[in-house]
C-alpha cells in the first residue's frame, strides 16, 4: 500500500519537474489541444467518419434503418432516441460546465 502511494507521489513529482521545465509557447501549444470545444469537435467528427466509413463498407443506409424498424415493431425509435439523445446531452453538458 505504502509502495503505491510512494509510486503515484514520484509520478507526480515527475509530471510537475516536466512541466516546470517545457518553455511557454510549448504549453500555449499544448493547452489548445486540452481545450473542451476542440474535443467536442475531435469526438464529433471521430464519429462522422466511423459511420460514414461503415456506410460505405456495408452499403446500409442508417438513415433509413429506424424508419424500417417502425414499420416492423410499430415503434418509433427516432422519437425514443431523440428523447435519450437530449437526456445525454443536457447530462454531459451540466458536467461540462462543472470541470469547466
């Protein structure tokens, strides 16, 4: 136990003589890659491209899958995914401003 917490306190006294060390301009360089909204987009665009690159693998059009899905199970799955996608998005967003 002791040999752990010995082990976190020297990693992070490394980490804080590497940051005492690097120049300036490499922080400046650095704090825009940790920056929310260019997360946000780096994650948004990560997803575009999966799902366009699935597309173009499988040839599915996922635009069309929950219009066939509610024809089968009369369920209408874009109304339940719409309501769990503004959940998510007001949760991830109250967490956001609180590590903001």
């Amino acid at each position: 136990m002791i040999g752990k917490i010995l082990k976190w306190i020297f990693y992070l006294i490394v980490i804080l003589i590497v940051f005492a060390i690097l120049p300036k301009n490499i922080l400046a360089k650095i704090k825009q890659f940790v920056n929310w909204d260019i997360f946000f987009n780096t994650l948004k665009t990560g997803w575009q491209n999966l799902v366009s690159f699935l597309q173009q693998v499988t040839g599915i059009d996922f635009s069309q899958i929950p219009i066939k899905l509610k024809e089968k199970f009369g369920i209408d799955i874009v109304l339940f995914w719409t309501t769990i996608k503004n959940f998510l998005a007001n949760l991830f967003e109250k967490l956001a401003k609180i590590f903001r």
